[in-house]
C-alpha cells in the first residue's frame, strides 16, 4: 500500500476547481429572491427623501384603500410591540420604523405588505408623511459644533452628537519621544465612505407559524447565528423556536453581517398576518440605506530621526458613525482594531485616539472586506510613511526597509499590543522591487520628467489582523468569538461537514472539503460542506473580517483530528495490535514494525459502524469549537506604477505587482482569486467610487451611474507573487487573505499619483482620485479635500 497523493485527491496546496460553480454558472443558485413559500406575501419599505426632519403626521388611509394591501406597519404600530427600536451590535439603538423623526436620507419610515411586490410599492407611494425639515449635519465637524442640533434626541442622557470616545498607547512616552525627534512629519486626510455594493441585495423571507410557534426566516446573512440571537432578542421569541436560513449569497464584503431594519419588518409582518412576508430591497434602497464603510478622518504625526528611523506616532481619528452606532465588531473595541495600524513597523512608542460622531447618514462603519476599521488604519499609515520619506529625503522602499520588523524580531509586540507571530517583511519587499524593476523605473521616471511625462511608483507595505476570535478579548453581543465544524464520516468513507461559517463567494465547499482531505486523505470529491442553517449547522459567528480560514478552518483542522484519533483505535482493532504501534499516513494506518500492513480510513470508517472495539461508541463523527489564542497576521507588499496627465488630470495604470504572504495556501487558485478581486476593489475606491453628501444631506452618488464599478474593461492586470511564512499556531499554518489587497492597495494607487506629483508640492489628494481633483491638485500646487459636503 502506498501513500495517497494528496494533490491528486484535491487536498491541501491543490488549485482545485470550485464545487460551487457547478451550480452558479448553469443560474442554479438557490438565493433568498428564489424561494417561493405557499401563501407567501410581499413587503415594501417606505424610505424618507430627507435627511433630517420631525414627523407631523403619516397618513396611510390611501394605501389600506388599495386592493391586495394586507398590511400597512408604522412606527406607531410597531411601538405598540415594543420593536418600533432594536439593538444593534455596538450596544446602541436603531429605529426599525421613525417614530419621531427621520435621521437621514432613505430611513424606514413604513412599510406595506401585499399580495405582489408592484401592489405594495403602489401602497408605499400612496402614504402621505408630513416633515419638518431640520438642520443636516453630514460631517463630524459639523456634528461636533457647539451650536449643533442634537441628532440622537432619543437617547435619554444625549447631550450631544459625540456617540464614543476611545484610546490607546502611552501617551506621555509618546510626547517625549517627539520632543527629541529630528523631524516630525504631519498628514491630515478623508477615507471616504464607500459601499461594498454587492450584486444581491439584501432580503429576508419571515415565516411565522402560529399552530407551533416557530419563526423560520431566509435572508441574506453572512452570520446567520447572530442574526438568531439578535432576533431573539428584539421579537423575544426563544431561540430554539427561531431557524435562520442563509442559502446563496450573492456577495457580502461585510454589507449582510449588520440586522437591518427590513428584517425585523418582515418578521413582525409575519407574526401579525400568520402567513410568510417577503421583502426584496432594490438597488437604490441598498446603495442608500444599508451599511455604509470608512468615512474617516485621519490627523498624524510620525518622529523621526535623521537616519530614516521612526521614534513614535501618534494620531487621532473622527468617524462619521452616521444616525445610528451600528457596527458589528468586537465589543471593546469601539473603532474596529484601527490600532493594529504600524504593526509591521519597528516603532517603540505611540499614542491613538478617537471619536464617534451622530451624523445625518445612514449608519456606517461596515467591515468591507476588511477586519474592523483595518483597511483605513493601513490606508493612514502607509499614506504617512511615504510622506515621511518625502520630509526626510529618502527613497521610500529604503524608508520602509530601515523600519519593517526584521525576521529575528519575531514574535513581535506593538506599541499597542498586539502579538505578530511571523514574517518576512523584508524579503516581500525586495521580491516586489525586483519584480516591478524599481531601479529601472527610477531612471525612466527621470527620463520621463525631461520630456514632461509625468510617472509616478506607489508602494504599499502592511500586516493585518486576521481571524478575531481569541475568547480573552474578542466577542459580539458577548458572544465569543470562536467558530466551529461538526464532521460525520458514513460507513462507505465519504463525508458530510458542516460549519459555523457562511460563504457569499469564498469557496467554502471547496477549500473546507480540502483541510479535511489533508488531515485524514479522503478525497475532497468524497466531502459534501454545508452552511448557513442554523438548524443543522454548530453555531459560529459567521464569515467577515476574515475569519474564514483562520478561525472556521482551523475548527475544520481540528475536528479532522479528532476523527483521525478515534479512527486510529478502530485500526487498531482491525490490525489487531496496540494502539502505540499504530502509525499514521496520509489516508492510512499502519503498524510500525510491518509497514504494509495497513488499513485506509474507509476501512476504519467501516468498521466505526459495524465492527468496533469492545468499549468504543459505533460513529465516526465529532465536532469542535476552536477558540484561536492569536490573531493571524499576513503580510504584503504592493507596488504600482502610474502616469499622470497634466492636462487632464486623468491617469493611467501601467503595472501592478502583488507579494502576499498568507501562510500556506490551501488552494492556490482560489487565493490568487481573492487578491486580484481585492485589487479590483482597491482600484475603484481609489479611482471612481465617489458616494458622498451635499449640505442638505442628499446621497450623492447612490447610482451606478455615480458610484462606479470597474469592469474587465477598466481594470488593470495584476502580477502576483507569494512568499509563504507559516502561521505558528494555526493548525496548517494558514493565515487568511480575503482582505488583504483591498485593505493595503488603495494606498498604493494614490501613492503613485502622489510620487508623480512630488514637483508640486501636493502632499494628499483625498480618494477616489477624480480627474478634477487630480489637475486641480497640479495647477494650484495645493491639497484637495474630498470632505462633505460635495459642491451642488
């Protein structure tokens, strides 16, 4: 007998072809806009036109007139049930339906439920809502005016439009290490809010029973068992009566982790009426409404020293939380982990602070492919270290080189700390400058200038972290932050796993099939993944900010192994020898002293129902709860080359090369996917995503005529390389990369524009970096702002 070949049974390092493609090219995905229930109704949401504005009145008389109208709900009403307001996952409230005043553009106002979707949009546009209109704030400075109308006039205590405060890191230490600094570089700049725009909306099917009393609801949710809890909560219904079904996703990015307020709507609607209630939210009401991300004010400081070194930092950071505090993220930490910025930097001291604000938007934070506020940290931080090589005079990627975290320093504590593990920081660096032709292209760029051509490098160096989870610091709502897997082998070898996880397109039945393959040689074809019903599923917190494989995977890893335990005992009854002299390969047992006398784990599988030991329960199926001691922390560098034109201000990408080191890579193919589409997105946030507000607090650019996304056509190629640093306490050394070039490219591209612009004096040209903004930037020789409110 002869070992099994693991990339031929598709096992770990095989770049194996997604099992859910079969499925979704032939337009056989079962999403929530696909079901169709017996008896089933249809629910549309009023939305309000303005951003801040008292309610006088709500007429609904005209809509309850309207033929197939069941149900016309209001605040009022749903006050009556004590869920006219809900929790949300940041500890503050939401208003399901306004009751006394709207708080920004495109709030549920009231919602009316039909025989069809087109009778109740008809029964929306028939109520009549009197405002008066109030003041819009939609910055934190305006928010935070003394003379500021109070946004947040239901929060007994609320003085204010302050919704946190927060900080971290030696502050005395810090202004020390200024004080004797050579050189202090300062950069102030707007991450602009944007939307993870996924191709689905958001939509929910409710389903109330009367006769048993159990609520089964189907919606579009990357943690269906939060979701179960939340619900619990606001319809005080037990939880084991509630089933939450979260089938295909059409694309999350973060944007289907928050409760909406459509959600609770359609459930009280169902509980009213004893029969299902659908609701299908449309684009506007997506793009408008639901969560928003970034939106972030950055004001730093980096000391320096002559020789390149950086003694200290410091920054403050203003988020713009919009109406409502409704971030999910880990509870102690009220700005995501914005202080995991200068990790894979050797700096010995620094001080953060920060503030939430109450604005007149709809509420954001959102963890878009991103691990709690991380993607704006990395964005500030390697914003600044350009800038401050620019002070210093020095070449950027010896800036970086001088201050990376060397190899030996690992393990590596931050100044706020964090623990980082492992890396090759440098190593990633120099494989991106070779890859790029740094030299080279330092030498054309002076050519260039002579000729009045304008180029511009942008590098981006980053570590991020992944897989919040470890139970010491991290929970939601007090839930800890671990995931789960339940594994079952049937009598014939094949397999059946599931997961506390959900995919909207990370290829979880493909990559978990393959963790278990590694751990026990089953072939990956011979494993069937489910998810997202939290009826049959071991409850997890779900899939965002890259907890996949750092954090369900590993649950997949280790419930593996514990099959492989019990399956050692049964081949040691079938080999009739002790366990100690059992020794284990790849999808067999042997005995040590006779190698080739063997059992597979089919063989073992087998006997598990039919022929165990004395002592030894029949089954071969466990489940595990895996709780990480550490976060995961990849790291990469990317590079990309530009050309500006100064008289249009338009500019063009000439090459982009990636280096990730993610730890070991389970399927190849699927990583290189995931960072190229994260390049994608840190394209167009960068260059045409523009979605901001005017004064009276109207969305700009909630249409996909404003808010661009980039086609085949607009999209650059990318070159990726890998490095790989095992992640030492990940059970296969994974270390997650969903996220990781959407949250370290965007810094690259402006960069770029900003190194092809060196000669002018602009330090910061705020995202995305519209042609206007871009010439506007090289004819006046001045920073350009992107801040609402947007010029009308």
């Amino acid at each position: 007998m002869t070992r099994v070949d693991e990339i031929g049974i598709g096992g770990l390092g095989a770049s194996r072809r997604r099992v859910e493609d079969a499925r979704f090219i032939r337009g056989c995905g079962n999403y929530t806009d696909d079901i169709k229930l017996p008896g089933m109704l249809h629910m549309e949401v009023l939305r309000s036109p303005v951003a801040h504005a008292r309610i006088k009145s709500i007429d609904t008389s005209a809509a309850w007139a309207i033929p197939g109208v069941r149900l016309v709900l209001t605040g009022e009403m749903a006050a009556q049930r004590n869920l006219a307001w809900m929790p949300t996952l940041s500890y503050d409230t939401q208003a399901v339906l306004a009751t006394d005043k709207v708080r920004f553009q495109g709030q549920e106002v009231a919602c009316v439920v039909a025989d069809d979707p087109y009778t109740a949009k008809d029964g929306c546009e028939a109520i009549v809502v009197e405002y008066e209109q109030l003041p819009a704030i939609v910055n934190p400075t305006q928010a935070l005016a003394p003379d500021a109308p109070l946004i947040r006039d239901d929060k007994e205590g609320q003085t204010d439009n302050v919704c946190y405060r927060w900080e971290v890191g030696d502050k005395a230490g810090t202004d020390r290490a200024f004080a004797r600094a050579d050189k202090v570089t300062r950069l102030k700049l707007h991450y602009p809010r944007s939307h993870p725009s996924p191709i689905e909306c958001c939509g929910s099917i409710a389903n109330y029973d009367p006769a048993t009393g159990k609520l089964t609801v189907y919606m579009t949710s990357q943690a269906p068992h939060i979701i179960r809890a939340a619900v619990a909560l606001v319809a005080e219904l037990p939880e084991h009566l509630i089933r939450i079904v979260s089938p295909d996703i059409g694309g999350g990015f973060g944007n289907k982790v928050p409760v909406y307020p459509g959600y609770v709507c359609s459930i009280l609607c169902s509980i009213l009426l004893g029969k299902p209630v659908k609701w299908t939210e449309d684009k506007s009401g997506n793009l408008i409404s639901t969560g928003f991300a970034r939106d972030m004010y950055f004001d730093g400081e980096l000391a320096l020293r002559e020789d390149g070194r950086i003694l200290a930092l410091r920054f403050h950071a203003d988020t713009d939380q919009g109406a409502f505090f409704s971030d999910a993220q880990p509870s102690k930490f009220k700005i995501g982990l914005v202080h995991s910025a200068f990790a894979c930097y050797d700096i010995p001291v620094g001080h953060i602070t920060a503030r939430g604000a109450y604005t007149n938007k709809a509420p954001g934070g959102v963890a878009y492919r991103c691990s709690f506020r991380v993607t704006e940290a990395m964005f500030f931080q390697e914003r600044i270290i350009a800038a401050a090589a620019a002070d210093l005079g020095m070449d950027p990627a010896e800036f970086r080189r001088v201050n990376l975290v060397r190899d030996d320093q690992f393990p590596y504590r931050t100044p706020f700390g964090f623990l980082t593990d492992s890396g090759q920081y440098r190593r990633c660096l120099d494989l991106g400058l070779d890859a790029i032709g740094y030299e080279d292209f330092l030498k054309d760029k002076e050519e260039a200038r002579l000729r009045g051509r304008r180029l511009g490098i942008g590098i981006s160096t980053m570590t991020e972290p992944l897989g919040a989870g470890n139970s010491r610091e991290y929970d939601i709502l007090g839930i800890k932050m671990f995931d789960s897997a339940e594994l079952r082998v049937h009598p014939t070898g094949k397999a059946i796993l599931r997961t506390g996880a959900k995919s909207q397109g990370q290829g979880h039945e493909t990559t978990w099939a393959q963790i278990v393959s590694h751990e026990l040689g089953i072939p990956a074809a011979d494993v069937v993944v489910e998810e997202g019903d939290t009826d049959t599923a071991p409850f997890g917190m779900g899939t965002y900010a890259s907890r996949s494989t750092p954090v369900a995977g590993a649950a997949v890893s280790m419930v593996s192994r514990k099959i492989r335990a019990k399956a050692r005992k049964l081949a040691a009854h079938l080999l009739e020898v002790s366990e100690e002299d059992v020794e284990w390969e790849l999808g067999r047992f042997f005995v040590r002293s006779a190698p080739n006398r063997g059992v597979t784990i089919q063989e073992c599988a087998m006997a598990a129902y039919g022929n165990m030991p004395d002592g030894l329960e029949p089954g071969l199926e466990n489940n595990a709860y895996y709780d990480p001691p550490n976060l995961t922390w990849p790291f990469a560098c990317y590079l990309v080359i530009v050309e500006v034109d100064p008289e249009t201000g338009v500019w063009d990408v000439l090459r982009v090369v990636a280096v990730d080191d993610c730890g070991v890579r389970i399927n190849p193919m699927i990583v290189e996917g995931q960072i190229t589409g994260g390049l994608t997105e840190a394209y167009a946030m960068s260059n045409m995503q523009f979605m901001t507000f005017d004064a009276e607090g109207n969305c700009v650019g909630s249409n996909y005529l404003d808010y661009l996304l980039p086609t085949a056509w607009e999209t650059p190629g990318f070159e990726l390389h890998e490095v790989v640093t095992p992640c030492p306490h990940h059970p296969i050394g994974a270390k997650g990369v969903g996220e990781c070039a959407a949250v370290g490219g965007p810094a690259a591209f402006v960069n770029a524009v900003l190194d092809a612009l060196s000669d002018t004096g602009v330090r910061n040209i705020d995202m995305p970096l519209l042609p206007d903004r871009v010439w506007e930037a090289i004819t006046t020789g001045r920073d350009v702002s992107g801040a609402p409110p947007v010029k009308t």
